[in-house]
C-alpha cells in the first residue's frame, strides 16, 4: 500500500500545476461546505439559545389574523394591521387557570425617551410585573417593577444598558425620571447587557408595566401576547389545551381555523425552530456540495489526461508484471491523495473564515457562536476523499485495461 502512494506522490509532482489547480478547486468545495455546516449550526445554537430564555414550562399565547397562521399575521402586523381581540380581561381569565405559577402580558411601541437635553428614540416593552419569573430578565441596578405599581399605573421605567449610557453618562440613573411624551416615569432599574439578537439591540429597548403604556401612552385595552409559567412542567400539554379552550369560549370560537390567536409551548417552538434551521443547514451543505462536483469533474479530467499521457509507463509496469489491480490502485490513489490533500486545505481555510465570521459579528454585538465540530471535520474529510474515489473509478479503470502491447507501441 505504502508503495501505491509513493508512486502516486512522485506522479503528481510531475504535473504539480494541474495538480495544485484541482487541489483548490476540492479545497473551495470543502470550505463552503463546512462553512455552511458551522454557520447553520452557530445559527442554530444563537435561536435556541434565546428560546431557552424562557425555559421548557412556558405557554405563549399570541395574537393573529384568523385563518391566515401566524406567518400571515407577522406580515399583517408588519403592514401596520392592528390585532386588538386578546384583551386585559383574557389575560386574567388565563391567568386563573389550574397549573399557572406566574404570567405576563406583553404590548410594545416606540417612543423618545428624554432627560434634560438627552433624548433617545427606544423600543419600549410593555411588560407585566411578573416577567421576570416567566423569562431571564437580569437587572444590574436597582430592580424591576412591582405588581403593586402595575396595578397602581405607577409611572416607572426599567432602562436597556444603551439608554442608560446614551441619556445619563456615567451619573447615576436609578431614582431619576425620564420623560415619555412629556410625562415623568421614575427609573427604578438598570438591565444588563445583552448584545444584539438577530442584528436587534437588545440594550436599546426600556421596560414598562403593561398596564401602565395602556393606560398612560397608548390608551388600548388589549395586548399583542402574553406567556404563562407552568408549576408543574409534565401537564404542560394540558396548560395549552385549558388555554385554548379558555380562550375559544370567551371568543364565541367553534372553529379552530376562525382562533383570532396562537398558542405554543416553548418546548413547541425550540422543536419547530430546530427543524427549520436544520434544513436551512442541509439546504446551504447542498449547495456548496455543488462545488465538490465540480471539483469532481476536475478530477476525472485531469486522472484521464494522465492516462492518456502515460500510456506508454502503464505498458511498462504491466509488462514487468504488474497486474490490473496494481494499475487500478495507483490511479485511484492518485485521486484520493489528491481530494484528501484539497480537504485538507479546504478545513484550514474554513476554519479561518469560520473564524471570521465569528470576529465580525461578535464586533457588532450580535452574540454570534463559534462552532466547527470535530464531526464535521471528520465527515468533511471523509467525504472529500470519496469524490476522489468516485470520480476517479472511470480513468483508474481505463488505465488498468489498458492492452501493454499497444501501449508500449505508443512511445
């Protein structure tokens, strides 16, 4: 065996420029494809990671156009379309329910936030007091607001990292007010920070009770969602199925395809997110798997041309007594050395930009994981090698077939 890729290794070095050349082009196959893979799964690992936020004992109820699913109803949304059936009384029916341990009703807008001469434009997230027990919501300074002022309307306000930074410096914040469409709401806490998700500054958003930009800003009486904790996690199944059935009855509802609303569990939405980022994943494989063909193709042109070049050596080592197979093998190593020596190359060249990637993203503050598993590696490795036994079959065959007498007639 060893003797297969000493010659095979001398033999490429004769047409080193072609061989270099197909090298790349494997090498270029191989990185986009474990690019792909790290990229899909960093994308992976970056959804699921905020999912996990809210735990596996979590039931999100949402608003949507009915009959158009909830894909349709982000797009209404979008357009600026207004849902406005789950209401404050809705929240409160569910939050009754049997195995509900803590709830929040969630509405959002966006404002200018102002002190003295400072102001900001921020996402606010019209929150119920109770988030905090329902998903991670960490608090650097001072501490979230209360039921109590909830309920009471209290005008407080809980500041993203940035808004902090952008209105006070350096002073403290905590006990000051800020204003909202020139009222005053008392700052009470201070996030900490969180980077960007999905190219979304999460330190650029400010919390305020629920009720509170109900009543005092936006004067509805309805919520976009609102998400339940359960206190015992094995009859989370059941919590959906109170949920919907609490909420087809207050909304005269008979038909599910009519539901004006969504409910999921997380459990649910990290299953249906870990399919749609997986195909995503094998979707971007597949089209960089293109390139591996093509690298293919490279290497049954240039292991033809070499055999049609040297014919004559073939007739030689066959009437020396070589056999078939020892031809057949020889060429296919030649192949194989050759795609092995471009997966090589091609894992190198992922992993610095793979590395890349990674540096830029974590410099816009998008908390981009870095992933290239072993396993892809390995696989990437494996299969870069069978193109070259593949594709390589064809001439290795040609070569071992061909007939010594008329090869040694071609010199």
């Amino acid at each position: 065996m060893s003797n297969y890729f000493q010659i095979a290794f001398e033999s490429l070095k004769k047409q080193r420029g072609r061989a270099v050349l197909t090298m790349i082009a494997v090498a270029i196959g191989i990185a986009s494809l474990v690019v792909m893979l790290a990229s899909g799964e960093s994308l992976k690992q970056l959804i699921l990671g905020e999912i996990d936020m809210y735990g596996s004992d979590v039931v999100n109820v949402e608003v949507r156009v009915p009959g158009r699913g909830t894909t349709g109803s982000s797009t209404d949304m979008a357009t600026g379309i207004s849902i406005t059936t789950l209401k404050n009384s809705d929240v409160e029916a569910i939050s009754k329910l049997n195995n509900v341990s803590a709830y929040y009703a969630y509405i959002t807008s966006q404002e200018i936030i102002k002190y003295e001469r400072e102001n900001i434009t921020s996402i606010i997230f019209g929150y119920g007091a109770q988030a905090p027990l329902v998903e991670k919501i960490s608090v650097a300074e001072g501490r979230f607001y209360t039921v109590d002022e909830e309920n009471s309307l209290s005008s407080v306000i809980v500041l993203g990292a940035k808004v902090k930074e952008k209105l006070f410096g350096d002073n403290e914040a905590v006990g000051q007010n800020v204003y909202i469409r020139g009222k005053p709401f008392k700052v009470v806490g201070i996030l900490e920070k969180r980077g960007q998700v999905f190219f979304f500054d999460m330190d650029l958003i400010v919390y305020l009770p629920a009720k509170t930009i109900q009543k005092k800003l936006l004067g509805t009486d309805y919520v976009l969602g609102v998400s339940v904790k359960a206190q015992d996690a094995s009859k989370l199944d059941e919590l959906k199925q109170d949920v919907l059935d609490l909420m087809r009855e207050r909304h005269d509802i008979d038909d599910p395809a009519r539901d004006d609303f969504e409910v999921m569990t997380m459990v649910e939405a990290k299953e249906m997110m870990e399919v749609i980022t997986n195909s995503i994943t094998l979707l971007l494989a597949a089209l960089a798997a293109i390139s591996l063909v093509v690298g293919g193709v490279g290497i049954t042109n240039i292991m033809y041309v070499s055999v049609v070049e040297r014919t004559f050596e073939v007739g030689v080592r066959r009437s020396v007594g070589a056999k078939k197979r020892d031809i057949l093998f020889q060429f296919l190593t030649e192949a194989m050395l050759l795609t092995f020596s471009g997966g090589v190359l091609g894992i190198i060249i992922a992993v610095g930009l793979t590395s890349l990637i990674y540096a830029v993203a974590n410099s816009y503050g998008l908390s981009w994981p870095y992933s290239i598993s072993l396993a892809a590696v390995f696989y990437s490795i494996l299969f870069s090698t069978s193109v070259g036994l593949f594709f390589g079959v064809y001439p290795a065959r040609k070569a071992a077939n061909i007939d010594p007498i008329e090869a040694l007639r071609k010199d």
